[in-house]
C-alpha cells in the first residue's frame, strides 16, 4: 500500500491527532449504536502504547460551520469514556492551553470540527490551526474519506501522516472484495433508487461475474425491459439508463440477475396480505415488496461456485416482515458459506448493515464496513479524497 501505518512513525511523547468518525445514532443525548467508537479502540490503544497522546477529532451530524449545541460531541463523551476505559479530556473553544497540558496517557477529543466553517471547506488556515496542536496525523476515519474537508484532507499534507488500524483493515478488505478478488466475484446490490447508484452499477458490470439487483431498483430494470410491476416503486424515467447497463454488461460478460419470481402485496405494511408470483404476473393494483423463493435458490446456487462476494443493499423492504425473506435467507447461505471457509464476504452501507445485524449474522461476514457514503464511492471506483491524501 503507498500509505504509511502506525508502526512506520515514532509515536514516543507526541501528539498524535487521530481523526475518528464517531457519527454515531444518538437519541435523547444518548449513544444508541457504539459499533463505531468500539472500532476505533485499536488505533487508541496503540497510540497509547507507542507513546503518543491521542487527541481525537471528529464531526458530529451536519451543522454546517456553527454552534449547533445539540451536534456537541460531548454526548459522546461518557460512552467514549467507557469504551476506552479511561476518562477523556473534552476539548472545545481555546484548543491551545488545554492541549498543551496533556500529560502521556491521556486522550483527549476535540469539539464537533463541523462547528468551524473551515472544516468542510477544507480551508488552509483551518488545518494549520489542527497542525499547529500535534506533531502527526492519523487517519482513522475511512467513512468519512468521501470527504475532502480539512480534518480529512489538508491537514493529511501538513504533518507526517499514516493511516489507523480502522483505515487499514477498511482499505484492505475492499482491495481484497474488488481491487484484486477471487474469482468469481457476486455483488448484490439493493436500495430504492437507481439514480443514487448508476455509478455503482456501471462500476460494477465491469469489474464482478454476477450482479444481483433486489429491491426497488429491480423494479426500475424489469419496468425498462417491459415487464409489468402494478404499483411498485420504480423510476420510469431511469429506463434508458437501465437498458445500458443491461447492454454494458453482455459486452463485458457479466451475467445480470433480476428476480425471477417476486411477492406481491396491495398494501405497503407489516405483515400485509401477500402472494408469490412468477415476475411479469405482478397484479396491476399491487407492489413488489420482496423477491421470491426461486429467485433465492437461483442465487444460492450462484453463490455456490463464489469466491468473493461484497454486498450493497437488500433484496425486499426487509423492515417489513414477512418481505425480509429473500434477504434473510440469502443472508443465512452467505453467513454458512464464510464460515466454512468458502467465501470472502464484505458488506457495507446503512442500510445493508441494518438488515445483516437484523438477521443476527453481524459476526458471519469476512468483513463488514463501519462506512455509508464512503464504501458506495470506493465500489464506483472513485478515489476517495481522504485515503488519497494520505499517499501523499
Ligand atoms: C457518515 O456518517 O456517513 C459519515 O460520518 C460522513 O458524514 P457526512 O455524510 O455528514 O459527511
Ligand atoms: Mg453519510
């Protein structure tokens, strides 16, 4: 990799500046999911243990350069704390005095960074300000490498500069599910809309031997071929474009994989009445909610012959039971798979992670990403400008 690690730097009695991406959920002040904050104990802990002073900096929602008193990461603080299993100093307004009286083994993290306008404006004078409070920059935070922004980029250039063990472990297991993978390589790729992953798709034909599409956007490629799909979501509009990326993919030989059987409900709720029907049946006054039961099968049978799959979106309104099915069961062939040692499996994104931990196999995949935004901009091939500036 042309980027350095932490064993590459003296980290002995300097301040490290480690940017961390503890955007967690949060509700009423309180950390409702920690999955980020326990991700990034190791680069922490082997801070400490090199020597350093870790002085953690983060964003927090989207405040778009002001106070914005309920986006302060000192709600954050307690559960930090308690991960970490030592106390962290909170540092807002004059950064300078109390950075300057951290003591070896202290850690410390900074105010939502977001609060100063030169943070997303990826301002110069900012990052020089961040400079100026450590002796090196580590970046931890591959979700939020999608973003060229002064915690992120600039500061990346002024001081001696490696990746954390997050980064590392991130960049690895996308090199190893697309940059050079096992052949052959099954992505699946659900969501609602077409449009927010046409550079996703037309990445994808390219580069994996089986694409499975699921959730709305299948209706979107089954509306563009003519086949009927009553009421269900789909984008009329995107037909074209959908029709090229079918096209695309005969002249690279990747095999598309629509469903071939769909469940079909009048009403859009838990639990609604439903029936499973060959695609191309769908009633006129009906949704598609879920793929069906053959279209499982075929898929497993897929994924017996896969060495890598990476996955980026449900096949069916998996929120919605009983139309998690398809994505469950195809979840469950994925996860018996991995664990024998058969298949390289890497996951990410909201709402991929969300339906993974709802099926209980949080802990069967090869890998799954703690990234949203920046895991969608590494799949479409596009050089994430955090990452970039750490190769210097
Ligand atoms: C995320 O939660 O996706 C990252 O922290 C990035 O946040 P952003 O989309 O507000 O830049
Ligand atoms: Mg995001």
């Amino acid at each position: 990799m042309a980027w350095k690690t932490l064993d590459d730097l003296d980290l002995t009695g300097k301040r490290v500046l480690v940017r961390v991406d503890i955007n967690v959920p949060m509700e009423d002040g309180h950390v409702t999911d920690t999955t980020r904050i326990d991700r990034i104990v190791p680069t922490v802990r082997d801070v400490l243990a090199a020597g350093g002073i870790p002085i953690l900096m983060a964003h927090y929602g989207r405040p778009k350069g002001k106070v914005v008193p309920e986006m302060s990461l000192s709600y954050v603080v307690p559960t930090l704390s308690d991960i970490l299993d030592q106390p962290v100093a909170f540092i807002d307004g004059d950064y300078g005095d109390r950075i300057a009286a951290l003591q070896a083994g202290d850690i410390a993290l900074l105010e939502n960074l977001r609060f100063n306008p030169g943070e997303e404006a990826n301002d110069a004078g900012f990052a020089q300000r961040l400079a100026s409070l450590g002796d090196v920059y580590v970046n931890d935070a591959f979700s939020a490498a999608h973003r060229a922004h002064a915690s992120t980029e600039a500061l990346a250039r002024l001081l001696p500069a490696c990746a954390g063990r997050l980064m590392q472990e991130e960049l690895s297991a996308l090199e190893a599910a697309l940059g050079t993978p096992e052949r052959p390589v099954v992505a699946i790729v659900g969501g609602a809309k077409v449009s927010t992953k046409l550079d996703l798709l037309g990445n994808l034909v390219e580069k994996v031997d089986h694409l499975v599409i699921g959730g709305g956007m299948a209706n979107t490629f089954l509306a563009a071929q003519g086949i009927g799909v009553g009421k269900s979501l789909a984008e009329h509009e995107m037909a074209n474009t959908a029709r090229d990326i079918i096209a695309k993919a005969k002249t690279t030989g990747c095999e598309i994989i629509l469903p071939r059987d769909i469940v079909v409900a009048k009403e859009f709720k838990e639990n609604a009445q439903h029936q499973t029907v060959a695609t191309g049946a769908c009633p006129e006054d009906q949704m598609i909610l879920d793929a069906g039961p053959a279209t499982v099968d075929y898929i497993k049978g897929v994924l017996k012959d896969t060495k890598t799959l990476i996955m980026n979106g449900p096949l069916g309104v998996f929120e919605l039971a009983p139309f998690h099915k398809a994505t469950f069961d195809v979840l469950d062939e994925i996860a018996r798979q991995t664990k024998a040692g058969q298949l390289v499996s890497v996951a990410g994104g909201g709402d991929t992670v969300a339906a993974v931990n709802a099926s209980g196999h949080e802990d069967d995949f090869t890998y799954i990403s703690t990234a949203g935004g920046a895991f969608l901009e590494w799949m479409e091939g596009k050089t994430l400008p955090g990452v970039a500036a750490l190769e210097g």
